[in-house]
C-alpha cells in the first residue's frame, strides 16, 4: 500500500471537499482557510505532483481566461485508487487511535 | 488601473517558463496570476509584485530539484543514444570526428599564432605610452614615404624642447662584430646601442646589476643571460670584462632576462650610446644621419596628436641652422603596440606581420574547419532513415520538436568536443612543424591554452550548432506517423542542400589548389627570371675584421695564386639588394627636377665579376687614374629619368651633394637591384675599394669543397680570430624570397588538408549512395548493365558537382591571385593551364576516393543484393 503523507491527505480531502472546482488556487484557499496557516503554492505543488505521480488524482485541463493571462486552469479529480487510499488511511488511524484513554484526550484538549 | 500593469513581474516568469515544463509552466504560473490579479486589485500592485516573487521563490526549490531531475535522466540517455551510434557506425564516425578533429586543430594552431602576433610589446609596463618616432618624407615623385630610422640629435631635442615626453632613448644596431672573453671569440649577428633610459621606456627584468645605473658608464655593458651563459657559463658575469673587435673593453655592468619573443626588438647585448658613437665615428649632431631608433614615453595624460603637430615647428628651427634637407621630413608617432602589425618599412627590427596575412590563414583554418562541418551535416542527414525509428517512437511518447532537435544539437556538440580532444593531440604533435613554417616558437601550454580557451569553446559551440542545425531542423519535421509505417511512407528526397554544400567544399578546395599551383608558377618565374646579372658559383664572404679590410690587395692577391679562383671583388652591397638611397644632384641640376636614385660602393671588378653589362660609355677601370675618386656608373632607368639632361661625361653630386664629385663614365644595362617586389629604379655605383664589407669570390664550378678549403685557410692568415663564414650568392638570392616560398608550402599544406576533408565526405555519402542503391543495382545488372554503366551512375552526380564547383572557384580564386601577384613588379600571368590543371586535379581527387566504392557496388553479385527480396 502506497502511503500518504500529512499533506497529501489534507489535499486528497480538499479536492474532495471542493468538488468540480478544484484547481491550485481554490485548494490552496481552502486549505488556508481550513487550517488557518498561509499556505504557500509551493507547499501544494509539491504534494499534488507526488499525488498525481502516484496516480490518486487526475488533472483535467479547463479553458484558457483572460484573468489568468489567457492560460488555462488545471482541475483536479481524486481517483477510485485516490479514495481507495484515503479509505484505508482513515482505517488504520482508527485502529492507532482505538485504546487510548479519553481522559488523557480531553485534559489535553482542555488546555 | 491599465490591464498591462496587472502584468506579473516578466523576470519571475522567465524563471518560472525556465524551470518547467510546457504544461506544468502553464498551470502553475497561472495559478500564480491568477491570485497576483486579485491580490493587486486589493492591496496594490506593490504588494502583489513582492508576494509573486516569494511564491517564485518559495517554490523554486522543488521546481529545480524536479527538473534537474527530469533533464539528468534524458540527458543520459541522449548520451547513451550518441554514443552507441558512433560506436555502431564506425566508418562513419570516424569521417566525422576526423574532418571535424583537423578542422578544429588548425584553427587552433592558427589561433596560437595569432594571439602570439597580437601580444606583441604588450609586456611593457608602459606599453600604451610608448611611442617610436617615425619620418615622412616628401619631395618631388616621393610621395609620404615612411621611415622608421631618425638621427642622433633628435632625442636631445626631444628631450629639451617638450615638457610632455617623460623619457627618450636612442636605440642602434650593428652587427657582424667580433666579441673576446679571454680566449673565446665569438661573432655577434647583432648587438644594440642605446642611452641609459632604455630601462626606464621598457620593462627589462634585471637578473644582476641596478637597471638605474647599468649603462651610466662609457665602456659599460648589459647582456641576457643566454649571452652569460655562452661567455662565461657558471661564473659571475658582473664585473667581467668583453673585448669588442680585439681593441675596446667592456665591463659587465648588468644581466637581464632574456626579452620575449614577442618583441619587436630582442637585444641580448645593449652597449652605451655615446661609447659606440665614439668608436664608429657617428656624428651626434647630424640631422640626416638617419641610421638610429628614437623611443619616447609620453606622459599618460598628453595627446600624442596635439605633440605631433609641435614636431613642424621644432624642425622649421633645425632647417634654419643649416639642415635644409628637414624641409621635406615630417615627423610622427607610431604607438609601440602597433609596431609589429602595422609598421613596414625598410630597416625594421624585426621582420612584422601584416595584418592581412593574419587574417588571410584566420579564413583558410575556419574555411577548412566549414567544409568538416558541412561533412558532418551531409553524413547526419544522409543516413537519417537509420534514426527514423527511434525519431518516431520518441515523438509518440511525447517528445515534442524541440526535444528532438535539442537531442541532435547536443550530439553535434557531443561530437564536436570529443573531436576537440582528439585536436588538441594533433595540435601538440604538429606545432613544431608549424613552428618551422611561421618561425616562431608557439607552444600549447597551461597559460596560452587558458587564453585561448573561451575562444576554442565558442568555436566548439559554434562548431556544434553550425554542424547540429540542419541535421536538427531536417531530423525533428518528420512526421510520427508516417514514420513508423515505414520507411516507405518518407520519402527521403535527394537533398538539394546536400549538394550545394558538396559544391561549396570542392569550390574552397580548388580555390586553394589553384592558388597553390600560381604560387607555385611566380617562384619559378621568380628563380628563373633574367636579373641582369650572374649567379652561379660565386662566394660570397663578409669582412667583419677592419685589419683584414685594410689589407684587402694583399688578400685578393694572395686567393687569385688559386686557379679555381676566378675573379674577386668586394663591395658595401649585393646585386640582389642596394639599399642605401639618395637624390640626383648636380650643379646645373633645374629647380624642381627631384629624382630618388639608389648608390653603392664598388670596386674595379664588380661589374665584371657578376656579369653587368655596360651599354654606354666604359667600365671603371684602373687605367684613368682619375676614376678613384671621380668616375659613377649608373644605369639606365637613371638615365631615363634625367631625360635629356643625360649625357655621357656630366656632372655628378656623390650623395646628393649639389656639387660635382665626378663625371658619369658609363651606363650599365637595367638590372634587378632590389626583389622582384619592385621595379627596377635608378642606381648610381662608384668606387671605394678600401672600405666594402662583402668579399664575392667567383669560382670555377670543378673542386667547390677544396676552393672553399683554400679560402678559409687563407682568410684566417689575414684574420686569425675571426670564425670563416661563407655563403653562396645563390642562397643569399633566394633567401629574398623566403616569405613567399612559406606561403606556398603552408598553402599548399592547407590546399591538401582541405581536400582531404572534403574527400573524406564525398567518400561517406558514395558509401551511403552505394548502399542505399544495392537493389536497384542489382536489378539494373540482372537486366544486364555492364559494370562501367554503374559506375557511371553513381559517379556522375559527383562529376557533375566538382564542374559546377570550378565554375564557381575560378572567379574568386583568379581574383584573389590577381590581387597577390599585383604584389611583384615582375610578375607572371595567370595562364589556362592553371585552371585545366586545377579543375582536372579537384576532378581525379574526387572520383578516385569514390571509385574503390562505386566499383565495390557496381562488381558486386547481384544474386547477393537481391536474393533477400
């Protein structure tokens, strides 16, 4: 089974949560939102390049427009595999969780 | 806000289009454009443009990692590629990397050499305010004649009257001078006079001695250490003492390293000034004892221009004092550092280069390194169909145009360095060879390599792109899928440029055969043209020793007692070279007649000896007593030129002295005084047998070895110390024409190099024709072809290219002759049999390298080529 890093699932959920219009910039807006960090475009490329080698997601060429200098935007689609592997990861984080005592969690939480 | 100033910063995205790929490069920057947009919308254009770039930044990184990556991988594989074809294709390659490994080595070796001529005198400190102070003279039909040589009293003056010249020195050379360290004897070809400023114009490194002081003494001496070496080996030179013709001593006062020969002047002994003066009797004051080199060092801020125009007035003021003659001399500067490519006069140190000649053999090497190209662009696309496939399957797995022309580009260049190496071999085994030719010491080492090495990449690259191109270009158009069908879906098309390029490289080739063969045709002219005067068996020697030449009577007595010997004279010059020169004077001279005439010393025997023929009036003879100090032959371009002014018996002015020295006796016929170079002008020879320097002793041609025995034993009897040098007249004539026999053999060298590039490629694409014809071969034999119709067919194209190349090669390279031989005064023509000789040769050469191929195909079974079908 193929991995996936911290950043790849964050953006594997991402494109997920986002749907049809998931593209670098929506992503990284998104992302930024979500976890309230500015991410740079750099700190998705990377993951999304990993990603797309590792062929959990697909890129879809759009039409070029004029706001971005007449070039085209790139979707991005999560593959079965790519959900595959979210399914999977889901599971054995489960099974890492499962056990620990609630009371460490929530005096932790409540700090 | 305008839609152009939305723009994202162009230099970012440069970085950005650099570092990804096509599609990548598109998403990406878009994405970044995208935001920069709302980004400047919102918080301005300043803000937008500093996050663009960190972003850029930011993501550099990964960016380069990622490409770098990609390009490693396809790069090793393109070297791969290269190298299993060259090792695949042996004959081929070899044709490739051969031409292009030639190529490139002449143009490195002529690149040495041109470095070398270029660093001339750049040695010197002050090399930029250096200047040599040169004369123009104008008078009568002498129109801006350039001399380098000035007089004695011009540097004092110099010195005196311009507060801008910083230092001046006078600087002579004598040669031929017997030089004693106790009892070894040596004879000098050359030593220098100059005054003790010399050291401080030039940057001479002292190896002993105080360069301040060295030559402030009379009777003091500076030597190299190579002359150290020779006279006194390990001992200490300083403080040494060194006998000049047996009377005056000289003591060691310095040593300095031997000068570069990169150096107009190289002086490996330098006297004081004023202590030869005093022993050869020079004048100091005399303004027309021009026999002297004048340096100065100008400050760095003074104009050379602004000091020139002072020179007039300064010699108005001299030509008042009495030196009339000033009137027509004007004065100039000629920069140090362009001595030696731009200064040809007579009486030069050291013999310069003309520029013209630099880049004459700069064409021919570049020219010859374009025809290897051109083999190596003819080869690529000739055999394309052997990389069609691998074209086809790259471009299906996504490689697009450019990738496949990068691919060929970087074989090419691949190609290009491999040969490069191979080179710089031949560099290292060929420049001594090269040395012998252009009479230098050139030598490939760390330091002119490095100097060199930027200029031999761009060649390289240039190399490598001119050769790549087309290959490139041709290779990358083709299309995938007709391609992979076959080789049947292309047709490869008989390329048009590849002919007209074989046209080119035969066309350079017979350019430089033809100039070969006409070089060839003005030395013999030269070496058999009538000189108006003998050559054969005669001796000449060259009195160094004044006892001896006092007691020349004696001398010529004592070598007469010998049968074999004929006949002796002495004289100041040779027939081949009078050099000193003068006007015609005389005291009933009309205002305004000016005419140049050579002069030159003789004796009673001179025109018998070299066989001169006299024409009018008489001999010298030693029967008119009067004829001593009073009688002058001169010939007839002189008696030409006086017109009617001439008649037998008139008045002469020795030197061009307005008053009479003697009456005109006789008129010899025209002969060449000086080289073919130039015409035959008016000469004037008078006698002064007591003096002359040059012995010329004609002998019979029966025991040559034991004549020159019984001259040698002679000769020491009269001077004992002085070694016995001879030389025959014959060598001393064409050793005038050494440069032009230089040029032949290198041109003739580059004549065989260039065919033989262009040869190497005819023979590569015969071989390709040949094979690519097999079949066709075959059937036309089956249908019953003779073996001589083949070869015709596949020899005829070549046969056809070569005539078009001479059509092509004979304007220019007639031209180009026309030019050089305007050079000589006496000159041959250009005859027709130079081009058959020269088409016909070109011709022979290219059909005999492809006939062992074409007659290969065309005697080959044909069930062989046929029975796989």
């Amino acid at each position: 089974m193929k991995t996936l890093s911290r950043a790849e699932e964050t953006i594997l959920l991402t494109i997920l949560k986002l749907g049809e219009g998931a593209y670098g910039v929506s992503i990284r807006e998104q992302i930024s939102k979500d976890t309230g960090q500015e991410w740079s475009f750099a700190s998705i490329y990377t993951p999304l390049d990993k990603l797309r080698r590792k062929g959990f997601v697909k890129k879809i060429k759009g039409h070029p427009l004029p706001e971005r200098g007449g070039k085209s935007r790139y979707f991005y689609e999560v593959t079965p595999s790519g959900i595959q592997s979210l399914i999977e990861l889901r599971e054995s984080q489960q099974k890492i969780w499962a056990g620990i005592p609630d009371i460490i969690l929530e005096s932790n939480g409540k700090k | 806000m305008t839609k152009a100033r939305l723009k994202p910063p162009w230099i970012a995205d440069l970085i950005l289009k650099a570092l990804l790929a096509e599609e990548e490069y598109f998403e990406k920057s878009g994405d970044l454009e995208e935001v920069y947009r709302c980004l400047a919308e919102k918080s301005g254009i300043f803000r937008a443009k500093i996050w663009y770039w960190a972003q850029t930044l930011k993501a550099m990184p990964s960016f380069l990692i990622n490409s770098i990556y990609w390009r490693h991988i396809m790069f090793k594989n393109y070297m791969q590629i290269a190298w299993r074809n060259l090792k695949r294709h042996k004959a081929y390659s070899f044709i490739n990397i051969t031409g292009l490994a030639i190529g490139l080595a002449c143009c490195v070796m002529i690149m040495l050499w041109i470095q070398h001529e270029l660093s001339y005198d750049r040695y010197h400190q002050h090399a930029d305010h250096i200047y040599r102070i040169a004369r123009d003279i104008t008078e009568g039909t002498l129109q801006g004649h350039k001399a380098i040589t000035t007089s004695p009293p011009l540097a004092p003056a110099l010195r005196d009257g311009f507060p801008e010249i910083v230092e001046v020195t006078r600087i002579g050379r004598r040669g031929d001078r017997l030089f004693s360290y106790e009892q070894n004897h040596f004879l000098e070809r050359d030593f220098f006079f100059a005054d003790d400023s010399i050291f401080k114009i030039f940057t001479f490194s002292f190896s002993k001695g105080d360069k301040t002081t060295a030559l402030n003494t009379p009777n003091s001496l500076v030597i190299s250490e190579s002359i150290a070496e020779k006279y006194f080996g390990n001992e200490d030179p300083l403080g040494k003492t060194i006998i000049l013709d047996e009377k005056t001593d000289f003591v060691v006062t310095g040593v300095i390293k031997d000068m570069p020969s990169a150096s107009h002047f190289v002086a490996d002994i330098i006297m004081p000034f004023e202590t030869i003066a005093k022993i050869d009797g020079i004048n100091l004051s005399n303004w027309g004892w021009n026999g002297f080199y004048t340096y100065i060092l100008l400050r760095p801020d003074a104009s050379p221009d602004a000091l020139e125009s002072k020179f007039k007035t300064m010699l108005q003021e001299y030509q008042r004092q009495g030196f009339y003659f000033l009137r027509r001399e004007r004065l100039f500067l000629q920069p140090l550092k362009s001595i030696h490519l731009h200064s040809h006069s007579m009486g030069e140190l050291s013999s310069n280069i003309h520029v013209s000649t630099l880049i004459l053999f700069g064409t021919i090497a570049f020219l010859i390194l374009l025809i290897a190209c051109i083999n190596y662009m003819n080869l690529v696309t000739a055999r394309s169909s052997f990389r069609l496939r691998e074209i086809g399957t790259r471009k299906v797995v996504g490689a697009h145009r450019g990738q496949i022309a990068k691919q060929f580009l970087g074989e090419s260049i691949f190609t290009a360095l491999f040969s490069l190496a191979i080179s710089i071999i031949l560099v290292e085994l060929f420049l001594p060879v090269f040395n012998r030719f252009a009479d230098r010491q050139l030598a490939l080492d760390g330091v002119s390599f490095i100097q060199i090495l930027p200029v031999i990449l761009i060649l390289v690259l240039f190399v490598g792109l001119i050769a790549g191109s087309y290959p490139a270009f041709y290779l990358s158009s083709f299309n995938p899928i007709n391609v992979l069908k076959g080789t049947t879906g292309i047709r490869l098309k008989r390329s048009r440029l590849r002919n007209t390029l074989v046209v080119f490289q035969f066309s350079i080739s017979i350019i430089l055969i033809f100039a070969t063969l006409q070089v060839k045709d003005q030395l013999h002219f030269i070496r058999n043209k009538e000189m108006g005067y003998d050559r054969n068996h005669i001796v000449i020697l060259t009195m160094i020793d004044s006892e001896a030449r006092k007691r020349q009577s004696a001398l010529k007595k004592e070598l007469k007692r010998n049968p074999e010997i004929l006949n002796i004279s002495s004289s100041q010059f040779l027939p081949n070279d009078v050099g000193s020169s003068t006007w015609i004077n005389w005291p009933t001279k009309p205002e305004g007649l000016v005419i140049p005439i050579h002069a030159g010393e003789v004796d009673y025997d001179f025109i018998d000896l070299y066989g001169i023929e006299i024409v009018q009036g008489r001999n010298f003879s030693r029967e008119f007593s009067s004829d001593r100090n009073g009688a002058f032959l001169i010939n007839e371009s002189a008696m030409k030129a006086l017109g009617p002014e001439f008649h037998l018996g008139m008045d002469f002015g020795h030197w061009g002295s307005p008053e009479s020295s003697g009456k005109v006796v006789g008129v010899m016929k025209d002969f060449h005084f000086l080289s073919l170079h130039e015409e035959i002008k008016p000469l004037y020879l008078f006698l002064n047998p007591d003096v002359n320097w040059r012995l010329s002793i004609k002998i019979r041609g029966g025991n040559i070895r034991e004549t020159l025995q019984f001259i040698g034993q002679t000769m020491k009897k009269f001077s004992p110390h002085y070694p016995f040098e001879y030389r025959f007249f014959d060598d001393v004539f064409n050793r005038a024409y050494q440069t032009e026999q230089k040029i032949e053999s290198i041109i003739s060298i580059f004549a065989l190099i260039a065919i033989f590039i262009a040869c190497l490629g005819v023979f590569g694409l015969a071989a390709f024709t040949a094979e690519q014809k097999t079949k066709e071969i075959g059937i036309r034999k089956v249908l019953g072809a003779s073996v001589s119709e083949i070869v015709y067919l596949l020899t005829r194209d070549l046969v056809r290219w070569v005539v078009l190349a001479n059509v092509i090669a004979w304007p220019v390279a007639f031209y180009a002759m026309l030019r050089w031989l305007q050079n000589f005064a006496y000159r041959t023509n250009i005859s027709a049999a130079t081009f058959i000789l020269s088409a016909f040769l070109a011709l022979c050469i290219a059909v005999l390298t492809v006939s062992f191929q074409t007659f290969k195909a065309a005697a080959a079974n044909p069930v062989d080529s046929l029975r796989y079908e």
